[in-house]
C-alpha cells in the first residue's frame, strides 16, 4: 500500500505489523513539514479518527492511504479569529441570558444555555488542540499573551463545573450568578487577549 502526504510517497507492506510504523511515519512528517493532520483518506474512504483501528480492519484490501493536512500558521490564525469573534458576539448574550435565570427560565433559555455550553466546550477543545502544538512560540504572535488565555480558559473549565452542578440542583439563580458574575468577567478577559493574537490587530470580523 502507498502513503501519500505532502505529496511524498512511501511504500507499505499490507500487514497490520506495518499500521504503527506507518502512522509514525504521517507524525514525522507533520512535524518536519509544520503541519497539522485534518484526515486520512483510505482508497477513497474519508477517515477522521481511529485510524490504526480502521486501517488494521481493512489492512488486507488497502491501496493507498492519503493524509489531507493542513498548515499550522493559517489554521491556528484561523481558530483564534473564530474564537476571537465568538466570544465577541456571546459578549452581547451573556447578560440577558443570566436575566433569564434570575426570573423563570422557559425553553429558549435553557436552549441559550445548552448553546452557551456547546461554545465553552469549543473554546476548550481549541486552546487544548492549539497548545500542544510542538514549538508553537513559532507560530503565536505573544506567546506570553497566549500562556495568560490558556490560564484564563482553564479558570472557564472550573466554573463550567459549577454551571453543571447548579443545572443539576436546578439552582437558577445560581446559574444566573454563575453566568454574570464568573463566565461574563472570563469572556472579557479572553477577548483582551486575544486582540493581541489575532491577525486583524484585535477588530471583530462581521
């Protein structure tokens, strides 16, 4: 079977024994060639995840793996401008939203509030994704700015924490406080610190 990536071809042995070597093979080019890996394309078959699981099952049959790959510098200046613009417009929806649970919350809320939770979980994943990224100081326009957003992200993934166990409780007024007085100052915070890694010098995209 081929590898294909970054238009370089290695040849593979058909046998579940040659998967490991071959998707350290992908890895190495990824990190000699600043990429990140977005998919395996398998004789034509897309493949986003569990790919030593997924080759090994077709080891037999397989002609050619393809990794799709993208650059790092553009798709990490890409999420941070999404990011950057989410928490802009979400800015706008905190407050009224946190009204909502000071009085009583009706379907729409608690939909704002699962959407809220959606963009939370997002954010994370992002930051997560980005930071683990090998030499990223490379790639970040303040690095120093970058380590104070992932510390203000991980003080969200607490108080996400407490959102959940007040939804539980079904403690609205907790939540409302929650929303106000801890997420709203976070999200502020967060969008101080982006406007220094954002490629547009800190202007919301509409």
């Amino acid at each position: 079977m081929r590898l294909i990536i970054n238009k370089k071809n290695t040849e593979f042995k058909n046998a579940v024994s040659e998967v490991k070597p071959l998707l350290a093979a992908i890895i190495q080019v990824l990190a000699e060639d600043n990429l990140e890996l977005s998919h395996l394309l398998v004789d034509g078959v897309v493949v986003y995840q569990d790919y030593e699981d997924y080759l090994s099952g077709q080891i037999e049959t397989i002609a050619e793996v393809e990794a799709i790959t993208l650059e790092l510098k553009p798709l990490i200046e890409e999420t941070l401008n999404s990011a950057f613009d989410y928490i802009g417009n979400a800015l706008g929806l905190l407050k009224p939203l946190a009204e909502a649970y000071y009085q009583s919350p009706g379907p729409d809320a608690w939909k704002r509030l699962a959407e809220l939770f959606e963009g939370l979980g997002w954010l994370l994943n992002t930051m997560n994704r980005i930071d683990q990224i090998d030499q990223l100081h490379v790639f970040i326009l303040n690095y120093d700015i970058w380590n104070e957003y992932v510390q203000t992200l991980v003080d969200l993934n607490d108080k996400i924490k407490e959102l959940e166990q007040a939804m539980l409780n079904q403690d609205h007024v907790l939540i409302g406080d929650l929303i106000l007085y801890e997420i709203l100052p976070i999200f502020e915070a967060a969008e101080e610190k982006l406007r220094f890694l954002v490629p547009t010098g800190g202007a919301h995209v509409s």
